[in-house]
C-alpha cells in the first residue's frame, strides 16, 4: 500500500508543478500579446487620425 501511496503523491506533485511551470509561461506570454495589441491599436488610431488632418 505503500507504494500507491508514493506514487500518487509524485503523480499529483509531478502534475502541480507542470500546472505552475505553464500558468508562468502563459501569463509572460499573453502580458507580451496584450502588449503589441495596445500598440498596434495605438498605431491605427494614430494614423486614423493624420489621414483625417490629410487635406488631399
């Protein structure tokens, strides 16, 4: 019985620390993804706005 034991408690340890390893890179991942969104849509608006000044 003790060996189920074990094993289940370095299944469950195993399984948590992926968990933790993959919500850091996710979290680093969409910060870097929200980042270029708000720049891009910063971008547009700025060019919206100079082709509205443009008097061709």
């Amino acid at each position: 019985m003790a060996f189920w034991t074990t094993f289940w408690t370095v299944v469950l340890i195993i399984g948590v620390a992926l968990f933790a390893v993959l919500s850091v890179v996710v979290t680093i991942g969409g910060w870097f993804d929200i980042r270029a969104l708000f720049e891009s849509i910063k971008a547009q608006h700025t060019e919206a706005e100079t082709e509205d000044r443009d008097p061709r």
